[in-house]
C-alpha cells in the first residue's frame, strides 16, 4: 500500500488560511469515508484533529476543518497561531482492511 | 482518564525477537479495537497492525505481515505485539493507539501511548 501524497511543507502568516491536500486513490481516500487528521509537535505522540473527513472530535477547535473530494482530502486551519506550527498527517482506511498515512506536511507558521 | 502505557522496547539484533506491551486503562478495554504504530526516527507515521475488541480479526501491514504479531489480553488490559526476525527498517517509536469507535473498527485513534523506542542494531 503506498502512502498518500501530501506536500511536505505548508506555510501561512498568523490569521490566515491554509489548506494541507492528501491525495490517495479509489482504493482509499476515494472509496470511503475514513480520512482522518493528525497533528504531532516535535516529541509527542499524535493528536486526533478530524476524523471521518470532516468530523471534528471534542476539545479541537473549530478553527481545523476537513473535507473530501474524489481521491483528495483536504485539512484547512484557519485564523493560524503559533500553536499550530506542527506535522500534519493524514491518513485512510483502504480496500485491504489496513490504513495508510500520508508522508507528513510541516506547518511553519511564519 | 484513558491511558495507554507501552513498554518493552529496547536495543535488539536483527534477526532476533523483541515482545511489546500496552497496558490501557480508564475505559472499557475489552470494547475496543486497538491498533500498533510506528515512526522511524525523523519519518512519519506508519500503521503496523490492528485487533478487534475480542481478538477474532487481525489486519497487518505488508511490512510487518508474517514476522509480527498482535494479541490481546481483555483480562489483563494488555496488548501484546510480538516482533520476530527484526530488520534495521523496523526500529522506530513504537505507540499504541485506541480506535475511536466502541465495537468496530474505524480507523482512528483518538488515545494514543507516549510510544517505546525500539533500535535494531548489531
């Protein structure tokens, strides 16, 4: 199973926007609904950001939201802080009952 | 508060055997999926494999498949990953992760261990 394609860098000014694509094909991202997101600062374990594309769990602000379209995901943070200055990854459950995560996007928050 | 504690990594051979454990607590273990995942030092994430709440299935990935296993003990709220044959591509961090939904299986973890470093070297 190859990993997702995501950009390895992403880069945005306090306030602003940014989008992180995850890009996969009909055997994962395309076929269902189980894209998720997950932020890790350097050291720590991953955190839960979206779930089932567009899900946000409790406690994760509303300023990170997930959408999907064909094979490609997509996570927007908005309104950026310096907090979010992390890696970012998505990842999928496939067509083999096994998940694949994408290679990882660095967000500097200039 | 849930907790998922892994232990058991450590400095190994390759070709030889290493046995990881995650012991959860503060929720019902033994209604939950639980899934192993790596990253190598300075790389990203990698699923390694995932059980089902009583242990009847068991999905690997292809990196893993026939060298690792995983189980489980409901009565000890202890998940097992036994790692046989160990290459250098194998060591990583180590961590276990709870799935997000009771019963099934949806492929995501919203708990996840402080992870167990694991360095296969001669």
């Amino acid at each position: 199973q190859s990993a997702l394609t995501q950009p390895a860098s992403v880069s945005g000014s306090p306030g602003q926007s940014i989008t992180i694509s995850c890009t996969g094909t009909s055997s994962d991202v395309g076929g269902y609904n189980y894209v998720s997101w997950y932020q890790q600062h350097p050291g720590k374990a991953p955190k839960l950001m979206i779930y089932d594309v567009s899900n946000r769990p409790s406690g994760v602000s509303n300023r990170f939201s997930g959408s999907k379209s064909g094979n490609t995901a997509s996570l927007t943070i908005s309104g950026l802080q310096a907090e979010d200055e992390a890696d970012y990854y998505c990842s999928s459950y496939t067509s083999t009952s096994t998940l694949v995560f994408g290679g990882g996007a660095k967000l500097t928050v200039l | 508060q849930v907790q998922l504690v892994e232990s058991g990594g450590g400095v190994v051979q390759p070709g030889r055997s290493l046995r990881l454990s995650c012991a959860a607590s503060g929720f019902t273990f033994s209604s939950y999926s639980i899934h192993w995942v790596r990253q190598a030092p300075g790389k990203g994430l990698e699923w390694v494999a995932v059980i089902s709440y009583d242990g009847s299935s068991k999905y690997y990935a292809d990196s893993v498949k026939g060298r690792f296993t995983i189980s489980r003990d409901n009565s000890k709220n202890t998940l097992y990953l036994q790692m046989n044959s160990l290459r250098a591509e194998d060591a990583a961090v180590y961590y276990c992760a709870r799935d997000g939904v009771q019963w099934l299986a949806n492929y995501y973890f919203d708990y996840w261990g402080q992870g167990t470093l694991v360095t296969v070297s001669s």
